[in-house]
C-alpha cells in the first residue's frame, strides 16, 4: 500500500508552523499595542519554555527508546519526568511557543487561534495515540492516565 505524499505534510510542527506564520501575517497587517512591553518578555518566556519542555520530553522518549513520531508505534510507556505532569508534553510546549508567539508579536487577535490549535492538535493526533498507547499497554496505560492530565495536572487519588 503506497501512502500519500501528503501523510508526512500532516504532521503536528507543520501545523505549528503554519499557526506561526498565521500569528505572524496578523501582526504585519495589524499593529496593536495591546500587550506592551511585557508581551514580548512574557512571550519571549512562554516560547523559551516551550522549546524547554519540547526537547526535554523528546529526549525522554529517546532514552526509553521510543517513537518520538505522532503515528508511530511506541515501544514503551513514558511515564516519569515530564510525563507524570503531562501525558503529551511536546503539544503542550507547541501551545506555549503559539501563546507565546501571540505575546510576543502582539496580536491578540489571534488568541482564539490557540484554542482551535488546541482541538486540532486532540482530535488530529492525541486522541488517535492514546487509542494506541491504550492497545499497547492496557492496565498501564489507563492508570498512567487516570493520574496524568492530557494537557497538564496530576491527580494524586
């Protein structure tokens, strides 16, 4: 079975990066002023961290020897580090960079674009890998995520 040229286009960077250039054309079309100056310092921190959480949570995976590839099968459950504070750390720090990006260029027009960037994210990827992470690992799984929010939190029940 040959695959769509376009399957590896429908990537979640490739979504971050038009999210970007989206935020970035609104900010060439309409300056704002709305955040002042501590949207770029606020932004300039939120991105930083996102890059943080990212390259931590990739490293993880590779250390456990597992795909980092949002339609690749895992070898292994990530549970710690990271990902006992966020089943999926590396969206999590794609948001933060989008946030971010919003504070920093000032355009709060776009603030609703994190929300949709959000769903599209759930519905085009996380859903689709918990599925699989659930047939991978069973019992595992569902515990690690009765105790770990998707997107962040703990639940210590």
């Amino acid at each position: 079975m040959t695959q769509n040229p376009l399957h590896w286009i429908d990537l979640p960077p490739v979504w971050l990066a038009l999210s970007l250039a989206l935020v970035w054309a609104f900010d060439q079309l309409m300056p704002w002023g709305l955040f002042g100056p501590t949207g770029p310092i606020v932004g300039g921190g939120l991105v930083a961290s996102g890059v943080a959480i990212m390259t931590v949570a990739a490293g993880q995976m590779l250390a456990a020897r597992t795909t980092v590839i949002p339609r690749g099968q895992p070898r292994t459950l990530v549970t710690g580090g990271l990902f006992a504070w966020s089943r999926n750390p590396i969206y999590l720090g794609d948001v933060l960079i989008l946030a971010g990006a919003i504070l920093w260029w000032d355009v709060p027009v776009a603030v609703p674009l994190v929300f949709g960037f959000i769903l599209l994210i759930q519905h085009k990827f996380i859903l689709r890998e918990e599925a699989v992470l659930k047939a991978a690992f069973g019992a595992e799984f569902s515990q690690w995520a009765a105790h770990t929010g998707r997107w962040f939190g703990r639940n210590l029940r």
